[in-house]
C-alpha cells in the first residue's frame, strides 16, 4: 500500500507516454504563430475590405441602373415635349405660308 512504484507512472509507461503524444498545446502554439504571420486565411481586416469592396461594386450597380432608368425617363419626357413643339411650330408657320400664299393671289388678281 503506498507504493506507486508498482502504479506502472514511472519511466516505462503511464504519464510520461501521455505527455509525448500530447500535442495540444505544441499545436495551439503553432496556430498561434501562423494567424500573426497572415499566412493561413487571411486576416479579419482583408477579408471585410474585400466585403466592403464588393457591396460596394453591387451597390453602385444597382445605383447607376436606377439612375439610368430615372434619366432615360425624363430624356424621353424631354424630347416628346420637343418633338410636340416642333410639329407645333412647323404647323403654323405652313398655315402663315398658305395665308401669305392666297394674300399675294389675290394681290396679284387684284393688280391685273
């Protein structure tokens, strides 16, 4: 009783097999000293300016749709105001043509 020489913890076997084959921290370690040097994943601060990057290419998509379809509205509003102007204006000036016509018609009958 009391004897732990007979417990098998000595030099042969028991703890000192266990601590060999315990490489838990000897593992975190290295880990450790990886996620310093950048070299496994990236880190936190690559990876959110790839996301803001991103979102930002995707936001400015969606943006300059929203806008073209905005401007392309009021540029067809625009030239449809235009083209009705011009057909206006181009009507009157053929109706004072052919009044100024029939007016020197009958300055002309009334010269003979």
């Amino acid at each position: 009783m009391g004897d732990y020489a007979d417990d098998n913890h000595g030099p042969g076997g028991g703890y000192d097999d266990f601590a060999q084959d315990d490489n838990l921290y000897a593992d975190y370690a290295q880990r450790q000293q990886v996620k310093a040097g950048g070299a496994a994943g990236g880190d936190g601060m690559t990876r959110a300016l790839m996301g803001a990057g991103v979102g930002w290419v995707v936001g400015s998509k969606i943006h300059c749709g929203r806008l073209k379809k905005k401007l392309q509205t009021k540029f067809t509003e625009d030239q449809k105001k235009l083209y009705t102007q011009y057909y206006n204006d181009v009507y009157e000036l053929q109706k004072q043509n052919n009044e100024l016509a029939y007016y020197v018609e009958q300055m002309q009958q009334q010269a003979r």
